[in-house]
C-alpha cells in the first residue's frame, strides 16, 4: 500500500475517533421510536393515494422519505 493511502486511513480514523466507540454506544440509552397516530398514518396514505409525492408528503409532516414510504407500503394494503 503506498504511503500516502496509509497516511489517509490514519487521517480518517483519527477523524472518527472522535465519535463513540462500541463500548460506549452500548451504555447509551436507546432512542425510542416515535409513535405515529392511527389518524396520521391514514392521511399519509391518504395523500400518497391521491398523487402526492412521498417527499413531499415527508416535508409536509416533518419526517424523511424513507419512513412516509414504510408508513405507505405497510397501511395501503
């Protein structure tokens, strides 16, 4: 390996120590997740069913794309 890729990983793992370690993480308390309304899951299915982006749908109610489009796949069924 050249010099100077070994001088980069050193660079990048003294970037992330930065970040906690296994050790650490475990002895953090464990985020919970948020609990959605019946009534609010309808409408975020309601409209993605009427032509809604699902981003946009996601910044209309504050959340990330990925859990409007769990919220969608597992309530329009």
């Amino acid at each position: 390996m050249p010099v100077q890729q070994r001088q980069r990983r050193v660079q990048t793992a003294q970037l992330n120590s930065n970040q906690p370690s296994s050790k650490q993480a475990s002895k953090m308390p464990k985020r919970r997740k948020k609990q959605l309304s019946t009534e609010l899951k309808a409408r975020i299915v309601g409209l993605s069913e009427a032509g809604m982006a699902r981003s946009a749908i996601a910044r209309k109610f504050g959340m990330v794309r990925q859990t409007v489009s769990g919220i969608v796949t597992r309530f329009s069924e």
